[in-house]
C-alpha cells in the first residue's frame, strides 16, 4: 500500500503551489483559483487521514469543506462581477481605493 | 516499489505539473483547464483512498459545476488576457521565496509529526468504507447539525449572489424613474 505520508506530502505541495499563486497573480479570477486549489489540497489531507485511521469522518468534512467552497465561489465570482462593472477591470493593483 | 506507489507518483507528478501550470498560466481559460485537470487527478486519488463517493462528488460539484462557473464568469467578463504588467518587480521571486519555504516547514511538520498510528495505509477497509449509503448515514445522524448549517449556508450564498448582481440594475430603474429625460 501507498504510505501516508506521501499523500500529505502531495498535499502539502498542492498546497504551496495554491498560496504561491495567491502571492503572484494579479487576476482576482486565477487567485480565487488558487484558493480553489488549496482548498482541494487540504481536503487529500483529510480522506488520506481518514483512510488511515479508517474513520469515516474525515470524508464527511470534506463534504463540507467542498460545500463551503461552492458557496465561497458563489460569492466571490458575484463579487468579481460587481467589480468588474464598476472598474472594467479585476486586477488587484487597480483596486487600492481604500489605500491611504 | 509497487504498482500503486508508481500509480500515486504518476498521479502525484500529473497534479503538480497542473499546479505549476495555473500558476504560469498568462491566459485564465488556461488556468482553469489546469485546475480541472487537477482536480480531475485528486478524484482518482479519493478513488485510490478508499472514498468512491467524494470522488463522485469531486467530479460532478469541483470539475464540473465549479468550474463550468469560473469559465462562465471568465467568458462574461472578457477577462481572459486582462493581466497587463507587473508593478512590483520583487513580488512575483519573493512569492516563489517565500512559498518554497513553506513549503520546506509543512512538508517537514508532515514528516516529522509523530503520529500515533502506523505510517502505512491499512491494507482492508470494510467493503462499504467511504460508499454513498455509509456517508449519507453519517450525515443525517451524527453530522445533521452542521447538515443544516451548511444548508442554510448555502441560501445565504445563493442569496447574497442574487443581490450582488441586482443592485445595480435596480439603481439604474431608480435613476431613470427620477429624471426620465437622461435615460
């Protein structure tokens, strides 16, 4: 069988990648992307722990992790919209309003 | 090494190299096509883990309806070549820095913590680990508080979605209605 630890480390890696590309990109739709991405990350932690501990409820929290995610996309892409039509554009640099 | 390690590392190297290309990516249908690939792979890991139906889920709500969403907003708004140049010359390297080094501490907090239970995956589950029916169980026993919550969870998010993309319109029907002639 496939140890533990390679899928954590998997994960880990996915993980990385995700906030990498958050730190990076200036597209608010690739960074909600990587969110996307992290997210998934730590949902393989979570059924690789429940695999090994052979408890089922790690599998349920990642039904829920995958729930909230939904949601989060749903907003955040309505968001996108909303900035989009009042700056025709959803570079983060052009967002600074709020800077002093 | 086994069949299955060299299938993990062949998934494994297959996820990263989506990853990596979500992050270089310069066009967003690109990146998106990346992250469904991604995805995509991390279903067939679900599968390898013993979790059927969160591979089922993974398919259907992350690839399929997740993203038809992103590649529907990225076509709405035109936005697939709106990255122009970067500002700040230090950010994208001190990024990868800094990124690397987390990457460095978790993988090493992952390796080195010290978990109770053996570090091999056990070989038998029983048959239906992971199936529909044992998680449904679950759902509506165990976990039917959070059920809920996240139910109600979710209209909220439908909702606020609605509204988000309402206000607008319904400002320019004000507008028009108080001084006509300008519309």
């Amino acid at each position: 069988m496939i140890p533990t630890s390679y899928f954590i480390i998997l994960s880990a890696i996915l993980f990385t990648l995700g906030a990498i590309g958050v730190l990076v990109r200036r597209n608010a739709i690739v960074i909600f992307m990587a969110i996307e991405l992290m997210l998934n990350a730590a949902n393989l932690a979570f059924v690789a722990f429940a695999r090994q501990f052979g408890a089922e409820n790690g599998q349920v929290l990642v039904f829920f992790v995958m729930t909230v995610a939904a949601a989060e996309v749903a907003i955040g892409l309505a968001l996108i919209v909303a900035i989009f039509r009042n700056k025709q554009s959803i570079n983060i640099d052009d967002l600074h309003e709020l800077k002093g | 090494m086994t069949v299955q390690v060299a299938l993990f590392i062949a998934l494994a190297a297959v996820a990263i190299v989506a990853a990596i290309g979500l992050l270089r990516a310069k066009n967003a249908v690109y990146a998106a096509l990346c992250l469904v690939s991604n995805f995509g792979v991390v279903a067939v890991l679900y599968i390898l883990l013993g979790a059927p139906f969160l591979a089922m889920v993974q398919i259907t709500v992350y690839a399929g309806a997740i993203m038809v969403l992103f590649v529907f907003v990225i076509m709405l708004l035109g936005a697939e070549h709106l990255e122009h140049e970067d500002h700040l010359l230090l950010q994208g390297p001190l990024g990868w820095l800094l990124g690397l080094g987390l990457a460095g501490l978790v993988t090493f907090a992952a390796i080195s913590a010290n978990l109770s239970a053996p570090a091999e995956l056990p070989a038998e589950v029983s048959a239906n680990f992971g199936s529909p029916g044992s998680i449904g169980h679950l759902l509506l026993t165990e976990y039917v508080f959070p059920f809920e919550v996240i139910s109600f969870l979710l209209l909220a998010a439908m909702v606020g979605a609605v509204v988000l993309t309402l206000v607008q319109r319904e400002k320019k029907a004000r507008r028009s209605l108080r001084n006509p002639q300008q519309s």
